[in-house]
C-alpha cells in the first residue's frame, strides 16, 4: 500500500512536525477564541468605550470634479485618517445637499470605518466645515473574536484563515497516514474517533434545540 511506503511515512512525519509547530500558537489562538466566541457575556466588554472629537474640514476637501458640493471621496479619507486617526474599512459616502440658487443650504456627509472589535462614526456637516467623530472600542476580547471570525479584517486575514484551515486538514490527513501503519495504535485510534463522532452527534440530535 502507498500509504505505507518509507518515504510517504517520512514526508508524513515531517509535514506533520513541521505544520503543528508552525500552526501551534495559531490553533492555540482559535481555541481560545472559540470559547470568549461562546461566552461572549463572560468576557466581551457590556459597555463598550465611546469617544468623540470634532474636526475641522478643509473647503478643499468637500469640493471635487463630481461638482462644488459633492466631496473629494480619496482625499477626504486621507484626511480623515492622518487627522482623526480613523481606522478599519470605509463604507461608501452618504452625502445629502440641499441646494438653492447654486447656494447650499443643508450638507451632510456621512461615512463610517469598521475594524476588528472597533468602529467609526464620521459626520460632516458641510454648511460650518466640520465632523464629528465618534469612535467605538469593544475591547481586546472582542478584536480577538472578530478576528477569529474575519469580520472586519481585510481580505488578506479572510486568506490567512483559508490557508490556515487548509493547513490543519493537512495536518490531520499526515497523522492519519502515520497511524495506518501501526495496527494496533490505528485500531485504537479509530475507536476514539467512532466515540467522537458519536457523542457529537448524540449532542447534536438530542441537545440541540
């Protein structure tokens, strides 16, 4: 059998060295994120920390070649993000005008930045130039949480979870392949996982609403 040729056993003892150790601290995180994910009433902050700060506009900023009264979308972030140290993803802009006789009236843009565990509240009132930002903090717990979950995270976490997830069924299907030569160990080893299997499906269909 192929699974049982030396050099099959020896990449399988190798890969699987080598991938619990570099996934060690990783799984340890998902682990105990997994249980603060489960008991978030244990550990995720009840009242989350709120600040807010005004900030003043340039003119310039709320001005682009869309039209006079439609705002520069790119510079406006940069600024947003040096000046009010604004961070995450950004949503679209949300902006309303109330124009008469080429004179606005009424401006408000509105945009807000979510990351993991945080967010962020920009409101802009075009007429007086000025934002008021509101940011929102949850707590370490609940940046851990939401990075287990790539909520908020950016594509390249959401592609380090995937390769993450890979990584651990390889890891697995090498320490399958190491215990099929060791019949004893393999018989035992199956009867864990029968027993496994079977006590997470008698939770799953008899505890589970």
């Amino acid at each position: 059998m192929m699974l049982k040729n030396k050099t099959v056993q020896l990449w399988s003892r190798r890969l699987h060295i080598y991938i619990s150790m570099a996934l060690l601290l990783v799984v340890l995180f998902f682990a105990i994120t997994g249980i603060t994910l489960n008991r978030p009433h244990l550990f995720v902050k009840s009242q989350p920390d709120i600040t807010e700060i005004t900030l003043a506009i340039p003119e310039s900023l709320l001005h682009s070649e869309k039209g006079q009264f439609s705002p520069d979308e790119a510079r406006l972030l940069t600024y947003l993000t040096k000046e009010a140290q604004v961070s995450g993803q950004p949503s679209g802009f949300n902006v309303y005008r109330d124009i008469e006789d080429g004179e606005l009236i009424e401006g408000e843009v509105a945009v807000d930045f979510k990351g993991p565990g945080f967010n962020s509240a920009v409101f802009i009132d075009m007429t007086t130039q000025e934002a008021v930002i509101e940011k929102t903090h949850y707590g370490l717990v609940a940046v851990l949480n939401d990075l287990h979950k790539g909520r908020n995270s950016g594509e390249v976490w959401r592609w380090f979870i995937d390769i993450t997830a890979l990584l651990m069924v390889f890891f697995v299907l090498t320490g399958v392949c190491l215990l099929i030569p060791k019949k004893k160990t393999l018989k035992t080893s199956l009867k864990w996982m029968t027993l496994g299997t079977a006590v997470t499906l008698f939770i799953f269909f008899v505890a589970v609403p």
